[in-house]
C-alpha cells in the first residue's frame, strides 16, 4: 500500500506542478477543454498540490490514510462524472475518451486502497 500511496502522491504533486508551471502544455496536452484560463489552471495545481502532500503525510500519519483516500476518490469519482459530459469536448478527440478512462481507472484504484485501508482500521 505504501508504494501505491506515494506514485499517487508523487503523481498529484506532478500534475500541480504542471498545471501551474507550464500550464499552456497541460492545456495543450492533457487537458483541451474549452478556453484556456491560466488563473483557473493555477487554482486547479493547489488542489493537486494539496491533495499530493497530504497523500505522502499519510505514509507517516496512519490515522490520515482513511480520509485522505476517501477524499482523493471522491474528487476523482466526481472529475471522472464532469469528463464523462464533456467526454467529446477535447481537442484532440481521442484526449476526452482517453482522459475519461484514466480517471475512472484512477477512482477505480483509490477505492480499492480505501477499502484495504479501512478495513486495517477495523
């Protein structure tokens, strides 16, 4: 579990940073939705940044594991249902389908390592 916390973690902290460093190539790239609004994109690398950090505090702070994934899979259960609306938005199209899955496997996997971790607790 520890190892898939910290790629998760490490993977949070590496989208913020793009998002908040290069956003014109996460929006190029990753994420072709819509108009491009740099202010949004760094409000979006808090988040990532946030949720990275604590993510990697939760290997020492074992009493945080439970609420961190359980936040961290709402949020990406959540993004996977605004992609799934906008899946035929992305420019190129192959990036909505592509972006949808990803982040469905990605909620996918946080509540399996939510419910391990749960039931350690119990």
């Amino acid at each position: 579990m520890k190892t898939l916390l910290v790629a998760f973690g490490a993977g949070q902290l590496l989208l913020g940073v793009l998002l908040w460093i290069t956003p014109g190539f996460f929006f190029d790239e990753i994420g072709p939705y819509g108009v491009r609004n740099d202010h949004y994109m760094g409000d979006l690398a808090t988040w990532y940044l946030a949720l990275g950090a604590v993510t990697l505090v939760s290997l020492r702070r074992v009493s945080w594991r439970v609420p961190v994934l359980a936040l961290a899979f709402i949020q990406y259960a959540l993004h996977s249902v605004n992609h799934l609306i906008d899946v035929g938005d992305a420019h190129p199209e192959w990036l909505g389908p592509a972006n949808l899955v990803s982040l469905t496997l990605t909620a996918v996997l946080l509540a399996w390592m939510l419910n391990v971790e749960r039931e350690q607790v119990a």
